[in-house]
C-alpha cells in the first residue's frame, strides 16, 4: 500500500463553493432555495475541516508531532515491552466515493527502541492521518509510518474497524458491516511471540 504524499498546497475554499453549487444544480437541485443558499458555503467550510491534512506528508506529520518523552531510568525495564494503546476513535473519508467511513477505531503497538510517546499524539496523529481522502488498508500504514517516523522503531502495528457509509448506505447495503485490516512492520512481522502478544492484548 503505498504511502500518502502530501500536496503543499492550500485549499481554494471558493472553487469549492462554486462546484458544490455546480452539483447541487446538477442533482436537480435549486441552490437559491433559502435552505440551500449558504451550504455550498457550509460545504467548504467542513471540507478545510475534515481534509485538513490533505497537503501534508506523513513526515510533516511526524515532524508536528515530535515530542517524545524518555525515562532513563524506566527504558531499561521498558526496552521488551509492547506499548498498545486501544480503540483510538476517529474517522475519515473514502476516496472512491468521498464517503463517510464511521465508527473507526484505531488500535496501535509498538516495541519502544529509544522513545515512547503519550497517549494524546498517538490519537492526534491518527485524527490527521484520517483528515484526508483515504482507503482503510492507507490508513493503517500512514499512521504505522508516522509513528515509525517518531518514536524510531519498525516495530509498529496497526488495526483499524470502521464501517464504510458507501457500502452501508448504498449499493450492498449491509448495515453494520465492519471492515478490518492490519498492519505489521519489523518484528510484528516475523516474530509470532510478539504476534501473538499483540492479539492477547487486542481482544
Ligand atoms: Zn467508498
């Protein structure tokens, strides 16, 4: 799955209005209607909101995050131990069909080499990594390279759940259908201990 790279550019918030306006009349829709008249507004408002990452790399990313904490003292005891951090809530859009993926959990490991990281940047940069048109299998690698990047280790694991809105609401139509995708780096990869760890700690 290949990682996501950032624009660098801002958002043209007036071209948004212009096209959803373009759409709203292309539905059939009149976008003079009192209840209409200030969404395309509205529209582009929430998009600067919920694609807010959408022109940064994941090493900018990182790079925002940067701030770890060290205990000298803990680290040695620390150094085997995995690190999970459990059903992270968040949510994003899909790229096929700008779509809502809702009810999304993050659940992410990680072995710490020379840093650990609190709770909170864990969770802010699985907010940003959603904050951008996404698939699910991208997300759980742009979060596992983000946290790679900062805490310095290959040994990252992911597992992201969500329900996907353009299934649930359209076409196959089955509410409730959860989908789930894992990713393993370094030795979550080729160590079955830790594997298997990580599992015990995950149910
Ligand atoms: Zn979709």
């Amino acid at each position: 799955m290949p990682l996501f790279k950032g624009l660098g550019v801002p958002m043209d918030k007036e071209k948004i209005i212009m096209h959803v306006r373009g759409i709203l009349e292309a539905i059939g829709e009149d976008p003079d209607r009192e209840g209409l008249r200030d969404t395309p507004a509205r529209v582009a408002g929430m998009y600067q909101e919920v694609f807010a990452s959408i022109h940064l790399s994941n090493e900018e990313i990182a790079r925002q995050l940067d701030v770890t904490f060290v205990d000298e003292l803990e680290l040695e005891e620390m150094h085997e131990d995995l690190v999970l951090m459990k059903d992270i809530g968040f949510f994003s859009y899909c790229e096929h069909h700008i779509a809502l993926m809702y009810n999304m959990k993050a659940t992410v490991a990680y072995v710490p080499k020379s840093k650990v990281i609190g709770l909170s940047k864990v969770a802010r940069a699985v907010d940003m990594v959603g904050k951008r048109l996404q698939l699910q299998e991208r997300i759980g690698s742009d979060i596992a390279h983000v946290l790679s990047l900062i805490l310095d280790t290959e040994d990252v694991a992911v597992v992201v759940e969500a329900e996907h809105s353009c299934m649930t609401t359209r076409g196959i139509r089955k509410p409730g259908t959860r989908t789930l995708t894992t990713t393993f780096r370094g030795r979550f990869k080729t160590d079955p201990d830790l594997k298997n760890k990580f599992y015990a700690l995950y149910k």
